[in-house]
C-alpha cells in the first residue's frame, strides 16, 4: 500500500496502477448489483445510484471502515498534512486493494469482497433513493404491467387540529398496505411503503449476492 508521495525515482512502485484496475471493476460490480437488485430503474437513476456509491466520499467511508489509512505507506509531508484520513487518499487505497484482490483472485472474489465492504452503503439505499415510496411503488407495477396503486382513504380520527388518518393502497382491487400519518400524504407513503415490502422490493438481498 504504497502512496506515490514515496516513490524515490521512476522505477518505485506505488499503487496507481493498481488503482486504475480496482476502479473499473468496482464501477463493474456496483454496476451490475443495482441492474439486478431493482430491474424497474430507468438507466437514469441506475446512473445516478452508481455515482453514488462510487464516488470519493463513499470509497473513503468504506475505507475507513477497514482501517486502510493505517495500512498506508507514504511520505512524511503527506502524512504531517493528514493524508491518512484524506478522502481522496482513501479511496484511492480501497480502489486499489479491489484491483489486487480482482489479479489474485478473478471477479469472483473482487466480488464478494466489495459486496462485504459495501454492505452498509447499500443499505442505505432506502434512505436515499427510495425516500418516495409511491414513486417507486408505482414505477413498480408498470414494469409488471399492472394498473396503478389506488390510495383509500379508509378513516380520520382525532380533533381537527391534531387528526390522524388512515390510508390503504390497493393493487388491482388487493390491499398491499395500510398507513397511518398526520397528513394524507404520510400516510400514503407508509402505506406505500408496507407494501413494497410485502411485495419483497425493500428486503435486503445483498448476503446472497456473490
């Protein structure tokens, strides 16, 4: 793990090469797990989902999560600067050990271990790219060629300035979900959201992706 602020001459070995390999197949794996896991994202969104989770500031959580800044060989300038925790350096470094680990071991082990790394990261998707639950429900049903989600209101209890109400969404007749919130429209989204999870789209699938 040899940072190029050591190279003495030319001839020095740092991990750049190495760096450039593990980038494609890390943008290659994340790539190819999101195509799979959610075959009703457009290309646009796949896109913006990989940038996400390729970008510095997510290698170098991820870094960090390993220790690797510790495994860094480097300069003392760079070190005194605070290369160590640097995102750039970071994700440079993980970049770097994807590379190794794809020329020792092929895809499959690259594989395995940025799904591993990855793990919490794309948890998070839910978080970040699946925040409106009707959006996405509804882009579901069109991929299976269903007619779109009808939301019922099914009841409001409370006094009129601290209501509660009660929504049901239903997929061809069937209620997949029910919802309660202090607007109709929260309680949509819960209710959207129960019912992506009974249709097993937020069920977390990443321990048997290898």
């Amino acid at each position: 793990m040899t940072h190029p602020s050591l190279k003495q001459s030319a001839t020095d070995a740092s991990y750049e090469r190495l760096e450039f390999l593990g980038d494609a197949v890390l943008g290659l794996v994340i790539a190819e797990y999101l195509f799979k896991r959610y075959p009703y994202f457009d290309s646009g969104r796949l896109s913006r989902a990989k940038s996400h989770f390729v970008s510095e500031e997510s290698l170098a959580q991820v870094a960090r999560e390993l220790q690797l800044g510790s495994l860094i060989l480097m300069g003392k300038g760079e070190e005194k600067g605070g290369g160590r925790e640097k995102p750039s350096v970071l994700s440079d470094a993980f970049e770097a050990v994807v590379g190794a680990i794809y020329l020792i071991g092929g895809l499959g082990k690259a594989r395995k271990f940025i799904m591993k790394a990855f793990k919490p990261l794309l948890k998070s998707m839910t978080g970040i790219f699946l925040k409106d639950y009707k959006s996405l429900l509804q882009e579901y049903v069109q991929s299976q060629n269903k007619p779109l989600p009808q939301y019922v209101l099914v009841k409001a209890n409370g006094l009129p300035h601290d209501r509660v109400f009660t929504v049901q969404v239903k997929i061809e007749g069937e209620v997949y979900g029910e919802g309660m919130g202090k607007t109709k429209k929260e309680a949509g989204m819960i209710a959207a959201k129960k019912a992506l999870e009974k249709l097993g789209i937020l069920n977390d699938t990443n321990e048997n992706y290898e």
